[in-house]
C-alpha cells in the first residue's frame, strides 16, 4: 500500500530566547519548508515560542539507555575518517521529561557523534539520546517571530481561568433553587 | 531509528522469561518505556490498539461538534468552538505520533478505521440536535474523557504518556467551557432551558457508556493495569464521574433520566441504575444512530483529499530530484 | 473626530469585518474535512484569526459609534439580513474543492496585507493599532499561501488543472476588491484608497501565479457589483449562521 501521509518531520521548540530546545512531537509534511508551517499550525496553538525547529525522522539517531547499558553497541563504533560536521545533541533527562537539547559535537558520522556526546556527558544519566546533523535542520528566521509566533497571544479563552464556573455553581446553590 | 518497524523487532519479543522481569521491574520503578527499548509484543500490540483507537476518536469527535461551529450564537462562543474542534485535531495528531513510535504508521491507522477494522469511541456515534448539546458534549463528555486522560497521562509507555500530558493542559478549558454553557442555558429562557434539558437527557446514559464495559466484562484490563497502561478500572472511573457530575447538574435544576440514582449515605457514592449493555454492543457494532454518516464523511475527506497529498508528494519528489 | 467622519470610518470598518467573517464562516467548514490531518489545523488557525479579526474591526465600529463592545458584534453577526452585509462577493462562495478555498484565501490575503501596511500608518490610532497586530497574521497566511501555490500549480496533471479552473472561477469577482469601501471617501488620511492597492496586487498576484504555471484567464466576465449586492450563497450562509440567534431573540449565550 502506497503512503499518502507524507514523511514526518520532528518538531522542537524554543519558549524563550536562549533556553535549550525542547521536542515537540511530529509533523507529517511533503518537504522541509512545509513542516516548518505545520510545526507551528500545530503545536503554536498556544503561546509563546521564540523558535521552531524541524527535522526529518530519518536524520536522527536514537538510542535509549537500555539500547547502550550493556556497551556492546559502543565498541561497535568504528573510527571514521571523512569530514567532520557538526551535530546536535538532545537528551531525556528525567522520567516524565521530553527530550531537550544537550549540547553540540563535531563528528565525522552520527555514530561517532553519539559516542563523543557520550563521554562529554558522563556522569548524567540520560534516560534517550538523539543526535542529527546541524545542516539537517530547517529553523525560523528570528524575523519571523511577530508572523509566526504571536497569533495565539490574544486567546485568552483557552485559560480555564476564563471560565468563572466555581463562582457560577456557588451562587446557584447558594439560591437553592433556579 | 526512531519507531522501528513491527516485523524488525519481533525477533526479540520471544517472551524471555529475564527480559520481561527486567521489563516489569522498571514498570514497578515508575520508568517510562520509550521506543527502541525491549517491550513484550502484547504490550506494543495493546498500546497501538488504544492509542490508535483515541486518536480515531479525537478524529471522528470532530463531525458531531464541528456541524455547529457555522451555527454557534455569539460570535465569543463561535471562536471558542472552533478552537476547541482544531484541539481535538492536535490531539489525534498527538496521538497518532505516539502510536507511529511502535511501529505503525498514520496511513495503515486511518485504513483501519475507515474499512471498521479499528473502533472509536462511541459516544460520536450519536447526533448532535441542538445547540446545548454543544456545552453537554464539553461538560460530561470532554469531562469524562478527562479522567481516563488524567490516568493515561502516568501510563508506562513515554511518547503515550507526554502526549497525554499536553492534551490533558488543553483540555481543561474544553471542559470549563462546556460547564460554563450548562450552567448559562439551565438559568437562561424558558426555551434555553428546554434545550438544555433535553440534551441532557440524550448524552446522560451514553456519557456513562464511555468508559467501557463493567470490569468483569472487561478482558484486557487486568495485564493493562499490570503493565501500567491503565491504573485505574473501569467501574472506578465511572463511579467517580457520577459521583462529580450528579449533584452540580441537579443543583442546576437539571433532571437525569435515571430513576435509580441516589446518593446511598452508607458509601458516599451515588448508586446509580442498569446501562443498556444491548444499546452499547449494537453501536460498537455499527448499528448506532451515525456510525454510518460518521464513515461517510471520514471516507469522503481521505478521498476528496488524495489528489492534494498526491500533488505535494510529487511536487517534493521532483525538488528532491533537482537538489 | 467629528461625527460625520466617524459615521463614515464605522462604515468602513463594518465592511472589512464583514469580508473577514464571512471568509471565517467558509474557512471554517474545512474543520474536519480537510485533505490531510495537518491542514485541519491550519485551515481552523486562519479561520480562528479572520473570526478576530472581524471581531476587532466590529468593536472599533462600536466605539465609533457609541455602541455596546460586547453586543454590537453580535448584532452585526446575527441580525443583519443579507442586503445589510458589506462583503465582497468573493468571500461568500461555496468552498468547492482544496484548490479553490487555498487559491481563494490567496488572492484575498495578498489585498489584505497591502490594505494593512496602509492601514498600519492611519492618523486614527486606535485603527493603526489593530492594524498592526492583523498585519503580522496575515503575513503569515499570504506565506501559507504562497508555499501552497507552486505545490499544487505545479505537482500533478490533475492538480494543476484543478488550480487553473479555480483560477478562472475566481479571476471574475477580484475587480470587486478593488472598488472605494463604503464610507472611504470621506476618510483621506485614516485609510488608504482602495483603487490604489490594485497595481501592486496584480504585479505580486501575477507572478506568484505564473511561477506556479496558472495564468488568469485572458477573457472573463467581471463581476464587479457593488458591495451592496450580495450573492445567492449569501442567503444559505446566513440562513445557517443565524439560525440559532434567531430562534432564541431575547437570549444571553
């Protein structure tokens, strides 16, 4: 069966200049740019955000804890020559956390990349490792920020605060009867 | 890679005894399973098949609201709706993410519940015929939701559960909104509170139908519950709901069609009486008041909508090529 | 500003809030239909920006005029019959297919964004104000717009065919979006003439289509009404829009 959804593309998330980036979840898109204007339609239906990045899936490199606890996958990382690129690194840190940028190696490979984030972060458990390339990222132009980003900073009626129904309720049994 | 195909891991799913203790005993640790790590194959085929289910249900839950978002009376309550229906498309959008983790992917999810091999909740499967059914459907159905949702937000499983954490952020106004209009048509004109009254009375017993079968009926709950998908049973939940919900819509002036409820002093609960188990199957099975309109109008938008996913595919296809 | 002048810019602004709601109402008939999961999304997030828009220009109409900000909108929205409304007829016809609602929001954006940056610079504050925040949304539907283009222009046979029918239907009701708004006249200064925005429309419009191989069709039919006259589909829309205001008249929602 041919698929008609188009490839995903994984999305992340800058709240506020400076901050690490945070993933988001997935997109499905027919190209980079479109994914970008998905991203944001779908995860920017709240405020706020100073940047959004978007990957395609097969660019990122996974490995959980578990995948890499008994070292057999990290011996088997051969030295590669070739040139180096630069890669990001995000990371999940905690149980109930999303993954969230860690840092950033140069590598001649994603795996060597990985093995290198590795022993720069030792010492910290990090429970999901990704890493991709920096070329394989499509981010938003700070110029855009006012377009992209701001729209949904007047919809103060998605605030359950908006709603005063405990007031509501209070005063009707406080009349006992309508 | 990031959700590896089905049939790579099955290999490694023979249910070795050290591997599923392993397995249980970061359950019991309160670890999240994330994609890439050993999982039993009936967990993963549990998970697909609930996770895929409530994102088919965010889907299909988007006809029977949606119909009023062109008839909404004030312009405020138009904006909100409208916001609130493209929240249940992120939520499936969420959710179908969080099942292509384990392996499957969006277009055989929408296959299977556009031929009826996958089902959907089945409270869309009723019409929506006045405007109150409108905050109805936010205040107990939206408010039902809320507490399996609350509970699948702990679930063992990580991508399923911080999509739940997001959804659960969003959908507290869903619900306020939805109280907010009960409790505006209940007080209102004499003809709002026809309205109200007789939306009530429709959505009370399904509502109640929504978190499933009674516990002994219920066969996969007990391995949920021990793999820490479910925490909580059924009946629980349930009770719960009839317990919050009862004594604010009668406070309103509202009447539930149930004979039988009372709060019973000795329990705290509100007893409540038998559902219509025969009604629940019959619509499970197809035969509800719009399970056929709901296909019909899925199966239309995926067919209307090939020539344009087609369209871009090729267009990304021939720029790839040029690049 | 006196009176008069306000009487005239209320005029206005009724009938930009007007073309923004009604593009809302079509927009939002996608909510649940749309071609692929992620449009859904997009297509409600521009309804759900044209709905507050029309709500602003709507509640700047109500200061103008010494009405009620929380009720006027409604009473705009809900108890106006069609001969009342100020939208061009382009914004009331029926979705028809992807192509069509996509090509449709295209060439109306494009004028919006040309009447806002003018807007942005009115001698009224309030209205450069709101201006300015619609501006920054609509900067992005005219991208969402215009990544669409050449995709569907371009991708298949069957796409490009669609898109150059749509093309067609819609080329005769653009000169409308080009006539003096009601009220303008009067307003040199606060407004910027809508005759005016017309050359720099087509130029963009123009070749954003021919980069995407549709072409507007060489002859065609204007239909140029006034913005008194409404279409047919009008009385659909608002037959369906009205219908539960209506029935329940003395009701607070």
């Amino acid at each position: 069966m041919s698929d008609t959804q188009w490839p995903r593309f994984m999305v992340f998330q800058q709240v506020v200049a400076g901050e690490p980036l945070v993933h988001n979840g997935t997109v499905h898109a027919p190209d980079l740019e479109m994914s970008l204007l998905n991203g944001r339609d779908v995860f920017l239906r709240r405020p706020a955000a100073h940047a959004l990045w978007v990957v395609p899936v097969e660019c990122i490199l996974t490995k959980t804890i578990e995948e890499l606890q008994d070292g057999s996958w990290l011996t088997g990382v051969k030295e590669a020559g070739g040139p180096m690129a630069r890669y990001h690194v995000f990371g999940k840190l905690h149980h109930q956390g999303q993954l969230e940028q860690i840092g950033m190696v140069e590598a001649a490979g994603p795996e060597q990349a990985l093995k290198t984030a590795m022993s720069e972060q030792q010492g910290r458990t990090v429970w999901v490792w990704w890493v991709f390339p920096v070329s394989s990222v499509l981010a938003s132009d700070e110029d855009d920020i006012d377009s992209l980003f701001r729209f949904a900073e007047s919809h103060d009626f998605k605030n359950q605060a908006y709603y005063p129904v405990i007031t509501m309720m209070r005063q009707i049994r406080a009349r006992g009867k309508r | 890679m990031y959700g590896a195909s089905v049939d790579d891991v099955k290999h490694d799913e023979k249910e070795d005894a050290g591997k599923m203790a392993a397995f249980e005993a970061r359950i019991a640790r309160g670890e999240k399973i994330e994609p890439g790590d050993w999982m039993p194959a009936e967990y993963r085929k549990q998970l697909i098949r609930m996770i895929s289910q409530h994102a088919h249900s965010e889907i299909v839950g988007m006809l029977p609201e949606g119909a009023w978002i062109t008839r909404a009376p004030s312009l405020k309550r138009k904006l909100i709706l409208l916001a609130k229906v493209q929240d249940e498309a992120g939520h499936g959008q969420y959710l179908y993410h969080a099942a292509e983790t384990l392996g499957i992917s969006r277009e055989e999810m929408v296959e299977m519940l556009l031929t009826g091999a996958a089902k959907y909740s089945n409270i869309f499967n009723y019409p929506t015929l006045n405007w109150a059914d409108i905050g109805t459907i936010g205040w107990l159905v939206d408010g039902a939701a809320i507490m399996n949702q609350t509970m699948l937000a702990r679930c063992s499983y990580g991508p399923y559960s911080r999509a739940m954490v997001r959804i659960c952020m969003e959908e507290n106004f869903h619900k306020k909104q939805g109280q907010e209009q009960v409790i505006l048509l209940s007080q209102g004109t004499p003809s709002q509170q026809k309205m109200m009254q007789d939306a009530i009375t429709r959505w009370w017993w399904p509502t109640l139908m929504m978190f499933g079968p009674h516990d002994t009926d219920s066969p996969n709950s007990p391995l949920l519950v021990r793999w820490g998908i479910k925490t909580r049973s059924n009946d629980e939940l349930r009770q719960d709901f009839v317990n919050q919900m009862a004594p604010d819509l009668m406070a309103l002036g509202l009447e539930l069609p149930d004979p039988d409820l009372r709060l019973n002093e000795e329990t705290g609960n509100w007893d409540f009486g038998a559902i219509n188990w025969d009604e629940f199957w019959r619509v499970v099975k197809g035969d509800g008041p719009m399970n056929a309109q709901r296909m019909a109008a899925r199966r239309k938008a995926h067919d209307d909508g090939l020539w344009v996913r087609e369209a871009l595919a090729a267009y990304a296809e021939r720029q790839a090529r040029l690049n | 500003m006196e009176t008069r002048l306000n009487a005239g810019l209320a005029e206005y602004l009724i009938a930009l809030g007007d073309d923004e709601l009604i593009l809302s109402h079509r927009d939002s008939e996608w909510c649940g239909h749309a071609p692929i999961l992620e449009e859904d999304i997009a297509f409600a997030n521009l309804a759900v920006d044209e709905l507050g828009h029309a709500r602003l220009w709507y509640e700047l109409a109500a200061e103008l005029l010494d009405e009620d900000k929380e009720r006027f909108p409604d009473h705009l929205a809900y108890f106006r019959d069609a001969s009342e409304w100020r939208n061009v007829q382009l914004v009331s016809l029926p979705n028809g297919d992807w192509a069509f609602s996509v090509l449709r929001r295209y060439l109306f954006d494009v004028l919006e964004v040309e009447r806002l940056r003018g807007l942005k610079q009115s001698s009224y504050k309030p209205l450069a104000e709101a201006a300015a925040k619609i501006y920054n949304e609509e900067l992005y539907h005219v991208r969402h717009g215009r990544a669409w283009l050449p995709r569907l222009g371009l991708g298949t046979e069957e796409s490009h065919r669609r898109m150059q029918t749509a093309l067609n239907d819609l080329w005769p009701f653009t000169p409308q979006l080009f006539q003096a708004l009601p009220g303008e006249s009067e307003l040199s200064g606060v407004v910027p003439t809508t005759p005016g925005l017309e050359a720099e429309w087509r130029t963009k419009v123009v070749a954003d289509l021919a980069s995407a191989n549709l072409n507007p069709p060489e002859k065609s039919n204007p239909m140029n009404r006034p913005r008194t006259q409404q279409t047919e589909h009008m009385m659909d829309l608002l037959s369906e829009s009205q219908m539960v205001a209506r029935a329940n008249v003395e009701a607070r929602w």
